[in-house]
C-alpha cells in the first residue's frame, strides 16, 4: 500500500543493486545511517542534490546523509521521445543504487536509525524555491543594470537571510540556492551563522565562503573540504572563519554578537572589491535560536545589509518580523516559502547530529574514501603556547560590578579600527576569553582547538577579538608531569607559535 504522493518503498539489500526511475518534478529521498554506505550513479536524465547536479555513470557515496534528489522538469524537442503509446511520460533520472555496510567505524552499529528510501512528487516547496531563485536572479540582474548607470556606486547583489525553527530545512535551502546561484554564473558568499554547523570548517566557528565551485556532497556536510594537507578535487575554499567555540548562541550571545559584527565587516568589503561576488550577493544560514531574538536579529540585519528575509513555515515569524521592521520594509523584502518536504524528525537525543559533528572532525584531519589525507602527530611543551577558553554567560563575573568599572585595558595596542570596536569600548572585554594559566589535562585532553592568525609576541585580548581563525588541531594526550601535549595537525611541520583557543568541541580518535 503506497499513500497519495508517494511511491512504494524498495527495500534494499545488502550488495543488491537496485534500479529506479524518478520523474519530473519528483524527488528521491534516502536517509542513510552512519552504519551504511549507499552507492549512487544516475545512469539517465539529470538530477541535482541541493541544486547541485550529480553526473551521469559517477558512482557516489553516501553516508549519514539525509538528502533528496530532486529532478527539475525537463524541456525536450522531441514530443516523441518522451510520450509512450498510452500517452505517459517517460522522460526522468534513472538511478541505480546499492545499500553495504560502513565497516570502517563499530560505533555507528548500535544506530537505531535504518536506511530509508522512496519517491514522492509532494514537491511544491522546491517549485517555490525556484521561483525564489528567480526573483533573485532578478536583483542580480538589476545590479548588473546599475552598474551601467552608476559605476562610481556600484548596486549590491541580493543579501538573503533564511530564518525558521529547527528541523525544516534552512541549511538545505541555503545549498540550494547557493548552488543555483552559481549554476547561472554567480559566485555568492555563502555564510553560516550557525555555530552546530561546520560549514568548511570545524563546528562552533561562524565562517563566509564564496560559492566558486559545486559542492562535494560526498564530503561530511555536503559542502566539500578546504586546502588542509592535500590536494581537492573542486576549487580550493578560502573560508574566512570566526571562533565562537559554543554550539548554542544563548551560551555567551555577547561574544556571538560581536564575532558576526566582524565577519559581516569582511563579507560586505568582499562584496564591494570583487566583481565577482558582487552580483552574487549573500546566503546568510541562521540558528534556530535567532528567531526568537529580534534584537540580535536586527544588528545581523543591519550588519549584512539584508535586503530579503526568508522565513521557513511559519506565519507568525513573518507577521513579528513584518512588526519589528516595518520602518524599513521600503527596503527589505520578507517573504515566507513552506518546509524543505523531505525533512525528517530529527531524533530527540541528538545522537545524528552528534555524529555528524565527529564525522566532520575525522575528515577534517583524515579526508574521506575519496581524499586521503596525512595528518601530522607531534608532541609540543604546553608551556611554550598560550591558550584561552571560551567563557559562558555564568563565567562573566565581571556583570556583577558596577557599569562604571572596568578592569579592562583601554589602550589601543592596534592601528585603525572598526564599528565592532565601538561596542567595546564600555564592555569588559574579559566576557569573551579568559586565559588558562596553568593547562592541565581537564583543560586540553580530547579537545579541537583552534588556531589563530594572532602571534605570541605582544597579543592583546582586544586583537584576539579581531583574529580569524588559521585552521584547528586536536589534542589527544597530555601528560601533567612532563608538561607535554599529543596534538595532531592538518600538515606536517611545527606547530605555529600563535594564540591557541579550546573549543566546546571535543573528539576522541
């Protein structure tokens, strides 16, 4: 028995190869297990995962993804060629996939999750996303037009922030029309403000990437790798990356503020120098959590330019965001497009989302079945580096002394400044980082650590605040008595002599 909308479900056997056909306008959604591995090759037609088209007789490989297939209508000049004798379409994307067992990693068989797999033509939310694509393009176009016009002030391609609850689909939507996006010959800057994502890079980082390439949705993600200590198979990615070091905004919303402050300052100077992204425009990916903060909502509106807010299934957001910003509705645009429909219930415990992070930490260092990397294992004398940890809202001790007071330096130790530095000012800057005098084995063991474009020499908290993050190393071992530390790197060589942060991640090898 199949419901309306839907296909019957095949059921999938192990080393089985299994052959369907999807039609237009349809989507094929599988959900696979950290257990598994399914195999896919489209052997006829086109079909895209995120707007990014899979290619004919490549054998992908998927694992703990939950992705949907999606076959865009097709325009033919044959009438024949697709019309049978009853008068049925026949045209679509033939795919054969093959369910085995992920050996590499025992810890994934105790998933309760099992693999998933059918086709449904409920696809009225991708025919809504592409005509948001469109209107898109639209602006693109006019920006292009306005150059013409104006060249001493050039116009801005759309800067677009996706908003919703947890579990319908904007990070899925954020890909599709990134990939779109650079499918019509754009390179839009791709920017995630949510810290439990890792979006070329480690989870708790805030990063912005150009979209120059298709994304690898085989990597862990389905974004791709950055240039860590190999080569990779698209065009090298370039994240500029923040540390935030939480997975929750609500654990120091100061310190989240402040970081996406500075990252939209680099985002919009990227804009205004390159032609390129220019017309592209931004794809802001949010937290759950931002919705519910309209203040923090308004300064990240505000600090990206925003010019068009998508609200994902969920009409009173539309109507509170309609309230909250009516003064600048001449120029904003909100609209609101229902759920991705192949979202699933996410598991209560978090378990997926768990692994998926972990997953992201092992091909970070490790690569993939396809990208091999060579990790460097070393030893270092902990005292010769300084490490900072992220502090909680609870740790601001700092918010129980009068407003007045501050015990933060208030020199300027740095030449220039922006509008972030403003807001530090009357802030203690102590809220964000303190630093860990005597590291110990509860303070680094099973911990990523990021590490950051800031030297030893002369560093000041307020220049730690400015700093991006250079890439990340994991600290396996370390021994109190010899004050020694296991670390591994992404590259082989010494470790850099620069301002080290702990993370809330941690990993076990």
């Amino acid at each position: 028995m199949s419901l309306p909308g839907f296909s019957k479900e095949h059921e999938a056997k192990y080393g089985v190869t299994n052959t369907i056909t999807i039609p237009p306008m349809s989507e094929w959604r599988f959900e696979v297990p950290h257990k598994n591995i399914v195999k896919v090759k489209v052997t006829k037609g086109i079909g895209e995962i995120f707007g990014t088209e899979l290619a004919i007789g490549y054998e992908y490989q998927f694992l703990g993804v939950k992705y949907g297939l999606f076959v865009p209508p097709q325009q033919v000049e044959n009438l024949e060629e697709v019309v049978t004798a009853d008068g049925d379409e026949i045209e679509g994307c033939t795919v054969e996939f093959t369910l085995i067992e992920n050996t590499d990693h025992s810890s994934y068989s105790s998933e309760s999750i099992q693999f998933i797999e059918y086709i449904s033509d409920d696809t009225e939310s991708m025919k809504q996303y592409l005509s948001l694509h469109f209107m898109l393009e639209s602006l693109r176009e006019q920006a292009k037009f306005q150059l013409m016009l104006n060249r001493v002030q050039p116009q801005l391609g759309p800067r677009v922030l996706i908003l919703g609850n947890d579990n319908l689909g904007k990070t899925t939507l954020a890909k599709i029309l990134s990939g779109y996006a650079w499918k019509g010959g754009n390179v839009p800057i791709l920017v995630n403000l949510d810290p439990q994502e890792g979006v070329f890079s480690m989870p708790t980082s805030l990063t912005a990437v150009g979209v120059s390439d298709r994304f690898d949705l085989e990597s862990c993600g389905g974004y791709g790798t950055t240039t860590t200590s190999n080569v990779t198979l698209h065009n090298p990615k370039q994240p500029l990356v923040k540390n935030f070091g939480f997975f929750l905004v609500d654990e120091n919303p100061d310190l989240y503020k402040l970081q996406t402050e500075k990252l939209s300052l680099a985002v919009l100077s990227r804009l205004k120098e390159d032609e390129e992204c220019r017309y592209g425009g931004i794809i802001v990916d949010t937290p759950s959590s931002l919705k519910k903060n309209l203040d923090l909502l308004d300064t990240i509106v505000s600090d990206f330019e925003i010019n068009v807010i998508v609200v994902l299934d969920n009409e009173r957001v539309l109507v509170d965001l309609k309230r909250k910003f009516q003064h600048k509705l001449r120029a904003l645009t909100i609209v609101k497009v229902p759920k991705s429909g192949g979202i699933l219930d996410a598991d209560s415990d978090g378990r997926s989302k768990r692994l998926q992070q972990q997953q992201m930490v092992r091909e970070y260092f490790n690569g993939n079945f396809k990208l091999s990397l060579s990790p460097f294992k070393t030893e270092i004398v902990i005292n010769d580096y300084v490490f900072f940890k992220v502090l909680e809202k609870v740790e601001d001790f700092n918010q129980f002394l009068p407003s007045t007071d501050s015990f933060a330096g208030d020199d300027d130790d740095e030449a220039g400044g922006d509008k972030a530095d403003d807001k530090l000012k009357d802030s203690h800057e102590d809220k964000y980082y303190s630093l860990i005098e005597l590291p110990t084995e509860s303070d680094l063991e099973n911990c990523v650590v990021a590490v950051t474009h800031l030297p030893l020499a002369g560093y000041t908290i307020k220049a730690l605040l400015k700093a991006s993050v250079l890439g990340y190393i994991h600290i396996s071992k370390v021994d109190d008595d010899k004050g020694r530390a296991k670390v591994l790197l992404p590259f082989p060589g010494n470790l850099q002599k620069n301002v080290l942060i702990v993370t809330k991640l941690s990993y076990t090898e």
